[in-house]
C-alpha cells in the first residue's frame, strides 16, 4: 500500500556518483504479499489466542502474560537482527496479534471495560504513541525506518494496533451485531476503499498504511471466528485447533517463498539516516554499509549545482520485490 524511496545498490554504478553510505533494510516492503501475510498472521493469532485462553481455559491474564512474553524474546531478535528476515518478522507479527488478542479479551471482559470503552482507550494510546514518535524525529515511513528508536517505536505501534484491532473487530461483530460473516464483509470493502485511495487520490500513504494495519486486524478476527466458531454462531465450526493449524500451514508456506524470492531480489538498502528534528546521527537498526568512493574521471551528479550533495535517483535497478 505503500512505496518509499527507491535506492540502487552501493556496488552498482549509480552509487559511485552518489557516494553517500546505506543500511541494509530491516523492515520489508508494503506490497500485496505483505498485506495477504498480515491477514494470515493476525488470523492465526485470533484463533491462536483463543485456542490457549478458551479452548484449553488458561485463561485471557494468564495468556496474556504467556503471549506477551513470547513477544518480548522475538522482538529481540528482531532487534538484535542486521537486516530482513522473513521469519523472524513475522514471528513477531503473530505474537503481537495473539498478545492483542487476549490483551483485549482480558481488557474487555475479565476486567469489564466493554468493546466500546476498551477500543476507546486503545485508540488513545496508538494516538499517544504516533505522537511520541513524530516529536522523536524518526521518520514514519515505515518501509525507511533506519534506526533502533525509529524500529523501537514500530513494534510498540503494531503491539497496540493489533490490540484495538481486536477490540474493533468484538465491537463491530457483538455491539453493533452485524456478526462475524457481515463484519468480514465490511471490512473487506472498507480495505478496497483504502487501496483505492492510494492509487487515486493525494491521501497521505503513511495514514493510509496504519489505517489499514489496524483494519486488518479485526478483518483477520472475523475471518478466523467465521472459521472456527459453531455454526449457532456464525461460524463454520472448524474450531480453533483446525483452524489455526490450517493457517499456521498457510503462513509457514507464505514466509518460505517470501525467504526464496528474496534470495533471488535482495532489498535494496537504507540511506543513512538523520534525526528530522536535529539533524544529528541516530543508532543504526541495521548493518552500515560503506559507500563505494567516486572514481576518477566520472563527475558528481550535483557538480556546477549550488545546491546540497545529491540524493540518490529513485530507481530501481532489480525486480520488485514481494515484501
């Protein structure tokens, strides 16, 4: 749903008349296939998180904990990581959504706040925390996010998106009572007008890009309740355990060929970054690369030009990758 800059690679020639340095990429692009994972993460963490708080009555605090935990240690390796890796990424996608799974459940029932004061404050604390993030002068592009504060801040961001996500999807399914078939449907149309306002209008793609990411949070949540919930229910009595085997099988297959398709098309790296606020040097989230030197003879894209250094064309000199 989203595009940031494109970057050439620093070993090909374009760089030698840019010589600026780069970090390798930790984040993926925001295409097709990433939307169609995030689906199929976020459903899986519906059922799985019922699966453990109801189906095996663990309870919605104690999966909580459970969950969350699991989210801490695979976002540390997200972050301890030096560039993209698919598995990774997406195991902390799925703890994030089964986390905001049972968060939400412990939130709106255990501790009866109910969908509509539960998504009200959950909407207040993403709001609070994009705040944060702006005034941090990380940028909010979220395929560009070069730095470990500006990562830092993402995953808080999509821990808390997933959360109301839940929330919004109980809301529309239970206190609207449009179910969880007519709740799919909607918020399938409401993600069409999304993407078509990408591609039609000026809108700005980062809001695009978190509207959507929360939406599809409830998207996934009713799709996997119309999956697994009884028949009385709406559901197609899959129940949670075949229906988060299934998805997890889906998921698994998705993350493989994200693995093999970036083999073949590497992501193009990060210019360095700066604070938009300072200007000053951040903590890199990935590994520096060192920009290739100049060579003699061949002049600089930005001689005769009083003008600052150039940035590098947005070009790209592979095939587009899927994530």
């Amino acid at each position: 749903m989203m595009s940031g800059p494109v970057v050439p690679r620093p070993r090909d020639p374009e760089v030698a008349r840019h010589p600026v340095s780069y970090v390798t990429r930790k984040l993926p692009h925001v295409t097709l296939v990433f939307w169609i994972l995030k689906i199929a993460a976020t459903t899986l963490g519906e059922t799985g998180g019922d699966l453990l708080a109801q189906t095996l009555k663990v309870g919605y605090l104690t999966s909580t904990l459970i969950f969350f935990a699991m989210f801490l240690v695979s976002v540390m390796f997200q972050l301890r990581a030096r560039r993209f890796h698919p598995a990774i990424f997406w195991t902390v996608i799925v703890t994030t959504s089964t986390a905001g799974t049972t968060m939400s459940d412990f939130m709106n029932r255990t501790a009866g706040l109910g969908y509509t004061l539960g998504a009200a404050i959950l909407t207040t604390c993403l709001g609070v925390i994009f705040l944060v993030w702006w005034r941090s002068g990380q940028t909010l592009d979220v395929e560009n996010v070069a730095t470990f504060k500006g990562e830092l801040l993402y995953w808080v961001a999509i821990l808390f998106s997933n959360t109301l996500g839940t929330s919004s999807g109980d809301f529309l399914a239970d206190d609207a009572g449009i179910g969880f078939r007519n709740g799919f449907l909607l918020l399938a149309g409401i993600m069409a007008l999304l993407a078509a306002a990408h591609y039609l209008t000026n809108i700005n793609g980062t809001l695009l890009f978190w509207v959507a990411f929360v939406l599809t949070r409830p998207l996934g949540a009713t799709a996997g309740d119309s999956l697994s919930k009884p028949l009385d229910h709406g559901g197609l009595n899959w129940g949670t355990e075949g229906t988060s085997a299934a998805l997890l099988a889906i998921l698994v297959m998705l993350v493989l060929y994200q693995i093999v398709h970036l083999r073949r098309h590497p992501l193009e790296p990060v210019p360095t970054p700066v604070n938009r606020r300072t200007g000053t040097a951040e903590q890199l989230n990935g590994r520096r690369i060192a920009p290739v030197p100049q060579p003699a003879g061949v002049p600089s894209a930005s001689a005769g030009l009083d003008a600052a250094p150039a940035r590098p064309p947005h070009m790209r000199l592979s095939a587009e990758p899927d994530s």
